[in-house]
C-alpha cells in the first residue's frame, strides 16, 4: 500500500498532539515539505485532515473512509503513544 509507505515516512518528531478530550482528538502532523496539518478523530472514530489530498478524495467518499498519509501517520502514533493526557 502506497499510502502506507509515505505515512510511515513521517517521523514520531513531526507528530504533536494537540488536543484531547471525551469527543475529540487532535494531532498537529507536519508534512515533508514543512507545511502543517491538523489531524483529528471525533467522537464516533471519524478521522478528518484539512489536507489537499482528503479535500480531493474525503469528500467524495463515505465519510470516514478515506484516509490520508498524515491520518495514517497519527494512528501509527498512538498506537506507541498514551496521549489520553494531553494538556
Ligand atoms: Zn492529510
């Protein structure tokens, strides 16, 4: 998987957790190229990125069901990573 492959490019370093609570959790990625993404999951484990490529394809598809690099990124981080307290 192609996507798979980027995401795991993204360093541990360029993922910071922004924001966590009961409904909502946000994750700052930063991309290759230095630009920043806000990544976040809703109370319902529906995953958003206000990237280029989820505007492009998250729209069309059922909500949820796209995920990005930077989306991916953020699952592999918490997947090795306890946020649940996040300032
Ligand atoms: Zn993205």
């Amino acid at each position: 998987m192609q996507q798979l492959a980027r995401a795991n490019l993204i360093n541990e370093t360029n993922i910071l957790p922004k924001y966590v609570d009961e409904e909502i959790l946000q994750l700052i990625v930063t991309g290759s190229t230095g630009e920043k993404y806000l990544v976040s999951c809703n109370e319902y484990g529906i995953w958003r990125c206000d990237c280029k490529n989820f505007e492009i394809h998250g729209v069309n598809e059922e909500t949820g069901s796209y995920l990005c690099k930077h989306v991916i990124a953020a699952i592999n981080f918490l997947q090795n990573h306890d946020i649940s307290r996040v300032d």
